[in-house]
C-alpha cells in the first residue's frame, strides 16, 4: 500500500480537525471521509499505512537536533533553533520543539480515529480489522513513548473528543508507559507473524510490537520481560545481523521496522554533494570507538576540505534516487538493538554470562574480540552503555535516552556544553501548546 498516492488519501483524520477546535468544513474532493475509510479494506489499509508516514517529520526534525543535544554531533548551521541544540540549552519557543511534539500527537490522533472507527465499523473483514487496529495501537504506543522520553510528563490521549484533548493535563510517565505497555501488549495479540503486502518492513508485524514491547519493559525496569521479548525475536528465526554495509539497505535481514520512502534514500543521510558536512562526528563519539572497530570505518566517512578532515555519519550513504536492492530506508528497530537490550536486561538480573554472550555477538560483528574476564555487575553494565553508544549512534535519539536511563546526562554534558543544566533531560513544553491549554503546566526550568 505504500505506493497509494498519500497526498490522496490523508491518513484517518481526513476532515481537518486541529487540536483545538473542528473545522464545519466539506472535505476537499480528493480527500477520503470517515465513512468512506472504514468502508473497505483498500481505504481502510491506506489510511492505516499514512500512519507512518508522520515518522519521517518527527525524525527529520528530531533526530539530527538530538544528536547535537548530546555528544554525537555536531553542526555548521548556525541558525537560532539549531544554536539551541548545540548549546544544550533549549527555549519553549524552539521551533523543531514544536515541531516533534505536534506530529507526534498528530499521529497519536490519527490512531485513535482509527480505533474508534475500527470498532464500530462493519464493512471490513475481520483479518484486516485486527491487523489495522494492531497497527494503530502500536503507532500510539510508539508515539506515547517518544513523548514522555522527549518531554516528561505529557499529556494522555486516547480519544478524538477534541474539547476533552484541548483541555487535557499532564500525567505521570509512569501512566504513560503503562499505557505503551498495555496496547502494545494488545497488538502483539492482533498482529500476525508476516509483513503486510509485498513483505517489505515499513508497516507492524507480531515482532515489531514485540521488540518495542521489550524496549518498553528495558525503560521501566521490568527486566525480565525485557529480557523474556527479546528472546522472543531472537528465537523466531525471522532476523539475522547482517553485515555492517548492510545494516540500513531496504529490507535487509537485520531490520525489523524501517521507514519506506520514495526516494530510496533516506533524510537522515548528510553526505555532502561538497564543502563542509552540515552534519559531524563529534570528537568524544569518534574516540569511543575501540582500535579495529569496523563500524567506525563503515558507519562513518569522511572529507578534506582546506586541509581539514571533517568526519560524518556515513550509516545512510545515499543521497540519491536509489531503486531495488541497493535503496536505504530510515531504522526504526533492529535486530542488533534487540540484543543489546537482552544483553543490558540480563546483567541487571545478574546474569552475566548470558549478557556477555550477547555482547559478544554485536561485538563479534564489528569485527572486535570477546570481552573475557571478570566482570562485575557495575562494569558490565558500563560496557553495554558503551556498546549502544557506538552501536545505536544517529538511531531514534536512543544516546539522548540512554544518557538519562543511566544518569549520566549532565556528567557526560556538562564538560562540553557550559550553560548545560541538569534540567535540560527534557525538553520544554512547547511555548504556543502551553498557551493554548491552560492545564498544561511548563516542565522545571523553563520559562513559563
């Protein structure tokens, strides 16, 4: 379904509501209505593919940001909004702020409409029903948990009352993840074990759900179920690491979820058509990488401007239209990160042995030898931090994530930003949310 005209068929909404208020307005001709969505399972598969397509604005708009947030990055643009991200010290006014929040709860709405379409619709088989309504409960899961990791508290929506939504108050991240867990849970009921359609990995499946499941559980400390997810996709048999070259190409073995594009390329790729990289490998993410570590010669590239070499992420490599084989989509989930999600859940039950194995594997494929030894509890745990740092780097703001989980946000921070402030592990609410929604109260250490 990805190659239905999306700018045809607008995702689930398809009347124009804002989040604040409805449009009496006639649709436009070219766009589908409520009625006409949930009238068959073509339009009904065509909205639940648009789901997706919001993921492309908020990593475009986040992802790049974040890793100049952190120590991974860092960027020639010299602009207002991306001076912020450089500084590590953000304004509610901030503009890709806004942006990420918005889209996120754009799709969150998207999916709700979908839900509550779903169960009074009565023109749609069974088979597709479940699986749409799987998808959705997995696209809100997705959503929820980007948002209480990027903002904190953040309001629950679960619904299309848009008065009731216009209104709504923050709630405790730990609500929110428990509504993550609890419709992820579900859709991994719902989903099948295949890939919708032509069997490409840009739409949920049973082991998508599993593996954020799994992701879910690592974040809240549910180690065992963690661990007890991911073992579930290692099992399976529908996944295998493949080599380093090809960790990011179109439906590779290693990918579970990966964003479809008509390009071929993805928008994360910033090799540069000349001069200096928009985008560079910063000096405390180049040095983390061990002497013969192969992903630091396949992951990242490099230019000589002036005399000057100027590293840069080199995981997307295209930057043209690419067909076939040979095209990249943008990594959601992946197979290497199930592993270390294993590996982190076991030494936090004290099953070292297992967990180094795990390491190994990833490590191993990098071209790197065994970690032997004694370990303790501690140092293990620090290695696979490090691990995820060279391994998930530029991939779903998981280095701004897991410098928080770990606690060492503004240890790691401060010696590279100096108007860092500890407070700056979430982001602001937006400025023009907050003044729309006399509930949402401003997070600690912004202007209100």
């Amino acid at each position: 379904m990805k190659k239905v005209n999306i700018f045809l068929i607008l995702a689930v909404i398809l009347v124009n509501y804002s989040c604040k208020k409805v449009l009496s307005i006639d649709p436009p001709k070219n766009q589908l209505t409520p009625d006409k969505v949930f009238d068959n399972s073509s339009s009904l598969n065509a909205a639940t593919s648009n789901l997706y397509t919001v993921l492309g604005a908020v990593d475009g708009n986040f992802i790049p940001a974040v890793s100049t947030y952190t120590d991974e990055l860092i960027t020639t643009n010299v602009d207002a909004t991306s001076t912020e991200f450089s500084n590590g010290i953000l304004t509610s006014e901030n503009t890709r702020v806004l942006s990420v929040w918005q889209n996120l709860y754009s799709a969150i709405y998207k999916a709700n409409a979908l839900i509550e379409g779903l169960k009074t619709s009565v023109s749609i088989p069974d088979s597709v029903k479940t699986q749409c309504l799987g998808e959705a409960l997995f696209m809100r899961a997705y959503c929820l948990f980007m948002l209480t990791n990027v903002y904190g508290d953040v309001p629950l929506v679960t619904s299309t009352n848009v008065t009731i939504n216009a209104m709504a108050p923050k709630v405790s991240g730990k609500l929110i993840y428990q509504q993550v867990i609890d419709d992820l849970k579900e859709a991994t009921s719902l989903l099948p074990v295949n890939y919708t359609g032509d069997g490409e990995k840009i739409r949920a499946n049973k082991w998508v759900a599993v593996a954020f499941l799994a992701k879910a559980y690592l974040y809240t400390g549910d180690y065992a179920n963690a661990e007890t997810q991911a073992t579930q996709i290692i099992s399976s048999g529908q996944y295998t690491l493949t080599n380093l070259n090809n960790v990011f190409l179109a439906n590779n073995s290693e990918a579970i979820l990966q964003l479809w594009n008509t390009s071929g390329y993805s928008n994360l790729s910033f090799v540069p058509a000349s001069g200096k990289p928009s985008y560079q490998i910063s000096l405390s993410l180049l040095n983390a990488f061990e002497p013969g570590d192969n992903r630091k010669s396949n992951w990242i590239n490099s230019t000589i401007i002036s005399g000057t070499t100027y590293f840069y992420p080199y995981k997307y490599k295209l930057r043209t239209i690419t067909t076939g084989t040979n095209a990249e989509y943008t990594m959601y989930m992946r197979l290497g990160e199930v592993y270390l999600i294993r590996a982190e859940a076991r030494v936090q039950q004290n099953h070292l042995a297992d967990a180094l194995s795990d390491l190994n594997i990833i490590r191993n494929r990098a071209g790197l030898g065994n970690i032997t030894g004694s370990s303790t509890q501690a140092s293990l745990l620090t290695t696979i931090f490090h691990e995820r740092q060279v391994e998930l780097f530029y991939e779903s703001g998981n280095r701004f994530f897991d410098l928080k989980r770990s606690g060492t946000i503004s240890s790691v921070l401060t010696p590279i930003k100096p108007l860092w402030k500890s407070t700056g592990s979430i982001f602001p609410i937006p400025q023009s949310e907050e003044l729309k929604d006399p509930n949402l109260i401003q997070n600690p250490g912004y202007n209100n």
